[in-house]
C-alpha cells in the first residue's frame, strides 16, 4: 500500500495552500538522488572520478560467453538473449557507480520530479540520435514503455507497477505519472529505461525472439552474430553521446567479442592459451590452484582481485515452495542443517569463502542481534502472522567443525522432521503423507556438482534422495520460467539502496509470473506489507530498518539454504588491458578499461599453449 508524503489533507483554506503549493516545482536537474540529497558530481562535472578521461580509443577486448544463445531481444521473456545486447542501447540517465543510489541524464539532459514524487519529467537531448539518424523523442520514450508494459518480460509489469501513464508533453519532454506519490525510487528507476525506436519497431513484432541486428542509439552496434556461438560489437565512431560527461572515458574498445563456451574449465584453458583476454574466477579453487601457469609467473597473466563494496545479496539453494515437500519451515530448516559449509570451505574452496548470514550481507541493511526499537515497530502489527523467533532470537546460519561429521545437526533435522510429521521406515525417509522422499537439484553448470554430492550424501544418511539434474543452459532458464524444479542454486542480487527490485524477488503480485525472481513462490502477506514499507521508506533510516525487518522475516522463513561470498571480484586479464587506478566502489568497471598501445608483435607473444598450466 502506498503511503502518500503529502497525508496531512485538511479542509478549507489548508486545501487551498496545499493546492498553491503543488503548483511550485523543483527545478529541472541533471541529476536524481534518493532522498534529494545533492549528488556527488555538480552540473558543470567534466567525468567521472573512476574513469580515465584520457583513455586511448582502439584494440579489442575478447570475452566469454556460457553455453548460448538464441534471441537479440533481451526485453522478452523468450529465448537466451546474447551476453551485452544492451550495449547497444542508451538510457535516460546513467548510472553514478561509486554513489549508493544517484541518476545523471543520458539521453535526458534534464530531469525534473514533484516534491511528492507524484510525477517525474524528462527533457531529452537534441542531439540525442539511434544509429540510423533518427532523433530520439518523447514518442520513443512512450513507445518503449508501454511496449515492455504490454510485450515485455512479466520483470516489468512488476517494476514499474506504479506508473498510471506516460504524458508526450512535447517532441522532446516526456512525463511519467504515478497511481501514488511518496514512491522515492520509481524517478531514477525510470531514469534506466533502455529507449527503443518506435519507427523501427513498427513492422515488426517485438513478442517474438529472433537474431535479427536491432536498432538503438548507444556506444556499439552488433556486426556480426554465430547463433549460439559468439557475437561482435563495433563501437560507433560518431555516437552522437561520446562527448558528454557522463560518457567520458567509457567504451574504450573498438571491438567487443564473445565467443561462447559450454564448460568454464575448457574457458579458463582458453583465457590460459591466450584466446580470449578477460575472465572474472568464481571459483575459489581455480583462484587458488589453476593459475600455474608461466603467463601468470611472468606477468603477462595478471590475476587482481578488486574490492567490490556491494551489498553480496544472498545466494543459496532455492526451496519451489509451490512443492507440497518444502511447504513447512521445518523441512526446510532441517535440510539447512544437512548442508555443511565449513567442510565444503576447507576442502573446495581453499577456505576463501565467507558464509553468507543476511539477504543484505556486507553493508548496514543486513540484520543482527535482536531487532532494535524501530525494527520493533515495524514488526510488532505482524506478530502474529511471522515466526515467533523473529522477535526473541538472533539468527544463526548452522556451524559445523569442518571434519565431514555432522552428527548433532542430522539429530536436530531429524526432530524437526518428525515433528513435521516424517519419518523412517527401513532406510527410507517418508514424508507426512508417507511417501519416500525425494526431490531434484536443477542445474546448469557442471562445477557445482562437486558442492552438491556432500550434500547428497548427508541427505542419503537420512534416507533422502537428491537426484542432481544437470541440462543445458536454454533448458534451464525455461525450466525456471516455469517454476519446474525442486531446488536451484540462485541468487538475490542487492544494492545500497534497495527498493522496487524486491516486489520482484519476495512479493506475492511476482509469485505467478514467469519471469520474475520470486523463485521461492513467496505468497505471504506480511512480507508484502514490509516490501511495501521498504519501497516507501521516507528516510535512510526508515530504509534501514525496513530492510533489516524485512531480512529477518526471509532469514527465519528458510527459504533457502545460504550459500557464501567474497567481498572482491576476481579478476585474470592479460597485460595489454589497463584499468583506472580508481575503481568504482560499487561495479567492477569493465567499461572504463582499455587496450595498451604497444606493438603488433608484442601482442602476437602473449599466448601461450592451451595446455600450459594443467
């Protein structure tokens, strides 16, 4: 429910104030912030602090792809779309990486928002153009959003719910209207919409999938397309954008190249054989034992680990609560038991790995302790509808010593279990029906395998079966479409300011569209009502502490079985690419980096056999 700013109506001549009142209107800015606070960079910014302004244009950055793909619309819940399609985009605003949550105008040279954020204008460039000469206009804009509204991926409808309408004020201004003021964050998010081409699109029919070379306006434009194999980008020479401040020292590489594999391990002996020149590790024990290589020893391979000051968000196994197997928190708890972490840390991971305790770990949104006074306000009108632990207990993810023996926590998951109504007969688990138990991890990637047959055999000691179900990429992604699956590895990616994206992952208007993230199947009216206290939130207080309400709630829900993280990206590149010596505090970068200038032999050197370092 959305809770006005302006709730303080009064009758009379208080109506006639308030009406004069919302005539005054803040003056049109280059810049959005959360809560109206001044941005980091004034009007008159000539770049970005962690970017190279000087950065040499030129060379080619060689990347990889996973498994496939299928589609060049990645607006649309159909096919695999390619890996950086929406290069060839430009949005309204761009994104300040090293700022919690601030817009700059992109294709808007301009914003403007009512005081009660009922409302929010934007002034589009002039010279703002797509790649066949045609101007970006206010028609495009609207076109785009009622086209995603109606065509496009279910994300969407939930996203931005609660625009009522979009106004064409002018062939250059634009405004969107809301069902509601007091919504903070649906200005700047509509400041990322992607702008497509009204004109373009006119004969064609944005509902289907295809490899069609689409139109847009931003830095690059797709040459060259291998179904499912690899995809180039060219950068546009004269993009009508390359000169803004915003877009100073980005989008240094002439060429983009992604050439797709189906395994990470032959990648990485690619990367090694010189075949593509970026690779960002996920696994700690390649980080640690497959970088033995003469590359690495001489430099020419350089592994870099960069500090990444994100929230981790929450990754973990994903219960299908729509499964009448995982629809008591008992179960579920219990199966959280059987996952020992401290021995997959020692002995797969290299002990790289910190547990993953919070939905919000690695920032002040993540809870701890009990909840404090403001928590309690929030939370005591649900009393009776969370799990009576929320108030009285600090949650705590299970610990193991490490050895692989985890006795005392299949002896509390097997009381949880019986209390949930299973039990064993002969070797089996029966659940509360009295059916043998078992139930299928779906998976995509082949390196997760080895995390998983631990926990399958400490489930087998109970008497349950875990079937790994391993397909390939395209599969995959329409099997979570569809909701068909037991358990996934996933994750719920956060930010320092969190907000609309939540109704995506945990609320119930999500749970029955396909393509959004509440994997869980999360029906649950009290946590609908503190998503929508955390989406109004009126302060950085207030959000704090609706975040860490809401963290608590998910937490002793066990929803999912927590997972780790690290608090850096690892990254292996090779020599002749260079990065700022500021990095963004919240992304990686990747766009600001370059090519060295340096001779075409020097260059031709740097692989080295595909078998080095085995």
């Amino acid at each position: 429910m959305m809770r006005p700013l302006r709730s303080f109506l009064l009758y009379g001549s208080a109506t006639l104030l308030l009406g004069l009142a919302g005539l005054s209107q803040a003056a049109p800015k280059h810049a959005l912030t959360l809560y109206d606070e001044p941005p980091k960079y004034p009007a008159n910014f000539q770049h970005f602090d962690y970017v190279n302004p000087d950065a040499p244009k030129g060379g080619t950055l060689r990347q990889t792809g996973f498994g496939g793909f299928d589609s060049l619309n990645p607006f649309i819940n159909k096919g695999v779309a390619a890996d950086d399609i929406g290069l060839i985009y430009d949005t309204l605003t761009r994104h300040g990486l090293d700022e919690p949550f601030s817009e700059y105008g992109l294709l808007a040279e301009k914003i403007e928002k009512a005081p009660d954020n009922a409302w929010v204008r934007f002034y589009l460039r002039p010279e703002a153009r797509f790649h066949d000469g045609q101007p970006v206009t206010a028609e495009d804009v609207k076109f785009t959003f009622e086209t995603l509204m109606t065509k496009g991926a279910p994300t969407y409808r939930g996203y931005y719910a609660d625009v009522d309408r979009v106004e064409v004020e002018g062939p250059r201004r634009v405004r969107f209207v809301f069902k509601h003021p007091g919504n903070r964050e649906l200005p700047l998010i509509l400041g990322q919409l992607p702008v497509l081409p009204k004109h373009w699109w006119a004969e064609r029919d944005f509902s289907k999938s295809n490899l069609e070379i689409p139109l847009g306006s931003g830095p690059y434009q797709v040459t060259e397309v291998k179904a499912g194999r690899s995809i180039r980008y060219q950068r546009v020479k004269d993009w009508w954008g390359k000169d803004l401040p915003v877009n100073r020292g980005f989008y240094n590489f002439d060429t983009m190249q992604i050439d797709y594999y189906r395994d990470n391990t032959v990648a990485l002996e690619a990367l090694k054989a010189g075949q593509f020149d970026y690779w960002l590790e996920t696994s700690a024990k390649n980080w640690a034992t497959a970088y033995d290589s003469p590359a690495v020893a001489s430099g020419r391979l350089i592994k870099e680990e960069i500090a990444n000051r994100n929230p981790t968000g929450m990754q973990g196994f994903i219960f299908n609560i729509r499964r009448p197997l995982f629809q008591d928190r008992r179960v579920r708890e219990a199966l959280g038991l059987l996952f020992d972490f401290e021995w997959a840390n020692r002995q797969l991971f290299n002990g790289a790995y910190t547990r993953t305790r919070s939905y919000f770990d690695n920032s002040e949104l993540a809870a701890s302790g009990l909840p404090g006074k403001q928590e309690i306000k929030i939370l005591e009108p649900l009393r009776d509808k969370i799990p009576p632990q929320v108030f009285t207990d600090e949650f705590r993810v299970p610990v193991t010593d490490g050895s692989g023996i985890i006795r005392e926590q299949q002896r509390r998951a097997y009381q949880l279990l019986q209390e949930a109504g299973w039990r064993i007969e002969g070797d089996q688990m029966l659940d509360a029906e009295g059916k043998p138990v078992s139930f299928e991890f779906l998976l995509a990637q082949t390196e997760f395998e080895r995390v998983l047959l631990p926990f399958k055999r400490n489930l087998a000691d109970l008497g349950m079966e875990l079937v790994i179900r391993r397909v390939d990429v395209s599969q995959y992604i329409n099997r979570l479409r569809s909701r068909d699956f037991d358990l996934m590895v996933g994750g719920f990616g956060q930010s320092n300011s969190p907000g609309n994206e939540q109704r995506e992952y945990w609320h119930s208007s999500s749970a029955d569209n396909p393509g959004s993230r509440n994997f869980i199947g999360l029906k649950d009216p009290a946590i609908d009502q503190l998503v929508d206290g955390l989406i109004n939130a009126d302060s950085r207080q207030s959000l704090i502490a609706h975040t860490r309400a809401l963290d608590r709630v998910l937490l002793w829900g066990h929803y999912v079985i927590p997972n780790w993280h690290i608090k850096t990206w690892r990254v292996a590149y090779w020599h002749h690419l260079e990065h700022p010596k500021v990095t963004p505090d919240y992304d990686i970068g990747l766009s600001t980096w370059w090519v060295r200038p340096q001779p075409a032999q020097a260059a031709a050197d740097d692989a080295e056999p595909a078998s080095a370092g085995n």
